[in-house]
C-alpha cells in the first residue's frame, strides 16, 4: 500500500474489523490490524488467534491473513512464528516513519504526544533543509516551487488540488538539497504534513491563512538567502504547530481524523 494511495485515501473512520464483518483482500486486512494495534485496542505483547480460527472468524483466506500478517512484520508491528504465533511487537520496534504506517496511524487517532514529537522532528530538520536548498536550487527547481504555490493559492489546502501542490511545494524543496539522506526522509515528512493538514481542519476550517510564511519560504530559497530560508521555516513549523494545537484544545486533546 503506497503512500500516494494513503493521501488520496477517504479518511472515513469506519473501516476496523467488526465481529462478523467479512473482509476480503490482504491489504485491506493488514490496514484494519495496524489501525487497531496502532490505536492500543491489540495491545503490545497481545497474541493473536491461530491462523485457522482468525482467518475463518474475519472471512479471509489464509493465504490473505499470511500475506496481511506479513506486511505489518516488515513494518515492524509484528513478529510471526512457527509455533509461538503471531503477536504484536513492542512499540519501539515499530517502523513509526513509515508513510503507511503514518497514515493507519492517524486514522487510530493520534496522541497529542505523536502529533508533537512529528512536529519536533520536523523542526529539526526541515528548517536545515531549506537553508541548504537556498544554497543549491537550480532554477527548475524554483519554477516548480512558484507553480505549486500559485496552485496552493488558487486552490487552498482544503481542497485535495491544493494539498497536493503543498506536497510538491515541500517535496521540491527537499530534493533541492541535493542530499540523499535528506530525500530519505522525504516521503516520511510528506506524510506527515499531508495528515496533519487534513486533520487539523477536519472540524472546520483552518484557522489562518499558510500562504504568507510559504511565501517567505520561496522568495528566500529563490534568492539564494540561507539565513532566509532557515528562519521562514521555522516560523512555518511554529504556526502550523500552533494550528495543530488549536485543533487538539477542539478535540480534547485528541486528533480525530474520522467523521
């Protein structure tokens, strides 16, 4: 299940497995699984039923159960073993950067917490990343950033076209870097913002404008201005910060991403 599929994907908040619900294909299992183990419902350390009896109760094959099982192992939310079974992991082997893993998280509702320490890594580097993109951008790169600002604009990020183009936005700034590490980290990030953005205005609109501090972001990368292009990032994390914990005082301190 990729990533581009996550963010276009209707955050409907009604796909757990019920009792007696049938259930057919191995991605979709897997999904329903990490929602619930990332939601603590399959708590660390729980053992799931017999493939045979856990297949039958869902209504899957257990071909599909083996592959959905397999899945979350790679992610790190599982481990399966001839004769001891399958159980949830340990939180801290969970593979949390992952960007299915990220989307399955906020359909499980994120903590407060999560949300935070998403934003704190995101301090830590993204605004280092923009101060090296000023340094290294080619002048495709800055074409395409002033394209997708034009489209978050016209659009906003309420819209899907809109969000998209502030992927783009924040995804090209990345790559202009030059860094492979720094692209690593790409996706995850994407993510991350793609989510939040969603979410934080799930309840009703955003609460501010984002085009000025995005806006100050271009024009220091596009003019060369490391020192820039540091700052306006910094001051884009810490509003969009601010608007996320707007959203979490609204929701009681939770992020519900569901109707």
């Amino acid at each position: 299940m990729g990533v581009l599929r996550s963010f276009n994907a209707t955050l409907d908040g009604d796909s757990l497995i019920r009792p007696g619900e049938k259930i057919r294909g191995a991605e979709t299992v897997a999904e329903q699984l990490a929602v619930k183990i990332l939601s603590g419902e399959f708590a660390e350390g729980h053992v799931f039923p017999s493939e045979v009896t856990f297949a039958n109760e869902i209504g899957i094959s257990r071909s599909a159960l083996r592959e959905a099982f397999r899945v979350l192992s790679a992610k790190g939310l599982v481990d399966s073993r001839p004769k001891a079974g399958t159980k949830v992991r340990a939180r801290r082997r969970w593979s949390l950067l992952d960007p299915d893993l990220l989307a399955w998280q906020f359909k499980a509702e994120p903590s407060a917490k999560f949300i935070r320490d998403l934003f704190e890594l995101r301090m830590m580097v993204e605004p280092n990343a923009a101060q090296m993109a000023a340094l290294r951008r080619s002048d495709a790169d800055v074409a395409v950033m002033s394209e997708a600002l034009d489209l978050m604009a016209h659009y906003g990020l309420a819209d899907a076209r809109g969000r998209r183009a502030d992927q783009r936005f924040h995804m090209t700034m990345l790559e202009a870097t030059r860094n492979e590490m720094v692209t690593a980290l790409a996706t995850s990030i994407m993510a991350a913002i793609a989510w939040t953005t969603i979410c934080k205005q799930r309840k009703r609109a955003l609460p501010r404008d984002p085009m000025p501090e995005h806006r100050a972001l271009f024009r220091a990368i596009a003019a060369g201005d490391p020192s820039a292009a540091h700052g306006a990032m910094v001051d884009l994390i810490t509003l969009a910060l601010r608007d996320t914990e707007v959203s979490l005082q609204d929701n009681g301190g939770g992020f519900p991403c569901a109707d």
